[in-house]
C-alpha cells in the first residue's frame, strides 16, 4: 500500500451551494431502554454518507474500501505489525532509507520539470552522498547537521498539478489505496523511470515485489495511528479521502510556496528558554 494531491478569491460572497443527495442511508427509530441518549419512539435519525463532486465513483469506491479494509484487518496489518516486532528499528529504518534512495531521480526529475534547479542540485546531492557513504542509502548520511539535505519526495503528480491539472475524480483502488486520476497517472509514470533508465534489477518483477511489500509493511506501521482515527470518526472512508484530498492540495500548494505545509517550514525554530 502507499502518493497521495483543490476555490473562490472570497469563499464567504460565494452563492451557496445547493445541498447534497444523501445515499446509503440508515434509519433509527427504536429507543435502547435505559439509554439517556436513547432515540424518542417518534424520533427518526438518518445518517447517510454525502454525494461529493469530487468522488464520482463513490458506490464502487466504497466497495473496494470495504475488501481492502477486511483483507486489511485480516492479513496486512498482522503482518506489518510483526514486521514491526520482529525486525529492530534501526534495520526498517536502513530499509526505509534504501528505498527512499531509489526514488531520487523521479525527485530531481520533477525537480527540474518544475523549474527549481537549487532543489534538483540538493538531491543530486544527496543521492551521491547517500549511495557512497551511506552505504547504497542504508544510512541517510546526507540529512545529518553537517550537511543538511533532507529528503523531499516529489514525483509527477506533483508536477501537473503545479501547473495546474486538476486532481480530476478521487478513487480508491486495491494495492494503490486512496488516489486521484491525475495521481494515478503520475504514479505510473513514477514508477517507470526507474525500470526503463536502469534496466536489470529494477524491471525484474521480483524486484518490484520484494521492494513493494517492504514498502507496503513500512507505509502500514507509519499509518497505524492515522487509520484508527479514521476508524474513530464512524466513517472511515469518507475520512480517509477528505485526509488524502486535503494532503494533496497542501502538497501542491507548497510547491508554490504557499498554504500550511509551506508556513511550517517558514517558520523560525522556537527554542526554550534555557536556549537549548
């Protein structure tokens, strides 16, 4: 499993929008005794997920929501927990760092596609520092104090949705989990470079699949948290693709250097009053 990425000048003079068709609906109308927050007999609540324009495909989106949540529950997140167990963390983190390594040169190409040449140097940079010293990117020497280059995904979906393609419809699909249409194409294309630049081992299938369940266990142990907020609000689905959407529109937004993502990394370091 593992992407991830949109409004009036003055939201608040826009014409209100007209209000959404409710489907999958559920009806209560009988109290629980005993219940002080029991419904009244003549009570009728509905509690109905919302039509959005953003999710189309709602219906079939749900529905493979559902299968990867159960194969989830049963299969996945057992296993990424023993990974979890099992393997130490300095021995998921080398693997994490390998991993990130071989993603560089979609970074420093998308880098460049968006004209920020500083920042296509900085993963050059990097990627040299981390494939020598670092032990084919084992240890991610180049984030160190002394050398400050910190890791900065991008890839291709960034890229068109800086130069403004729309996000397009939101789907939720087996192995890929929560996507757009233009992150679809993106992720394809980010993960070709590679295979097609390179040649043996990275287009052997093997190779694709030893890395991507590595990569599947990491994304689901660094998730877990998130997941069960998202379970926590009742509505796990429509919380994970507001989460993902709104993620998305950060992402590009920071390649402008606007929004939260963006002012996060603006901000000086607070330091505490002992001056530490």
């Amino acid at each position: 499993m593992a992407a991830m990425l949109l409004g009036a000048a003055n939201p608040a003079l826009a014409a209100p929008k007209p209000l959404p068709l409710l489907t999958e609906g559920s009806v209560q109308v009988a109290p629980v005794v005993g219940d002080d927050n029991a419904v009244a007999p003549d009570e009728i609540v509905v509690s109905a997920r919302q039509d959005v324009p953003e999710d189309p495909g709602q219906a079939i989106n749900v529905e493979a929501f559902k299968a990867v949540t159960a194969v989830d529950n049963a299969l996945v997140a057992p296993l990424a927990m023993g990974y979890k167990k099992v393997l130490p963390s300095p021995a998921r983190s080398g693997l994490r760092n390998v991993l990130r390594n071989l993603t560089e040169p979609v970074n420093f190409i998308n880098f460049m596609l968006q004209l920020k040449p500083g920042k296509a140097a900085e993963t050059v940079g990097r990627f040299a520092v981390n494939s020598t010293v670092g032990v084919a990117g084992l240890i991610d020497v180049a984030k160190s104090k002394s050398i400050k280059l910190p890791y900065r995904a991008n890839g291709f979906g960034n890229t068109f949705g800086y130069y403004g393609v729309s996000a397009g419809p939101y789907m939720f699909l087996p192995v890929i989990g929560p996507t757009s249409a233009r992150d679809l194409v993106g992720w394809v294309l980010d993960k070709s470079i590679l295979p097609s630049v390179a040649g043996t081992p990275f287009n052997k299938p093997y190779f694709s699949l030893s890395t991507g369940v590595v990569k599947s266990l990491d994304d689901r142990i660094e998730l877990d948290d998130k997941f069960k907020e998202f379970h926590a609000t009742g509505d796990p689905y429509v919380a994970e693709r507001e989460w993902y959407l709104a993620k998305r529109r950060d992402e590009i937004e920071a390649l402008h250097g606007r929004g939260p993502m963006a002012d996060a990394k603006k901000k000086p370091e607070v330091k505490s009053a002992t001056g530490s």
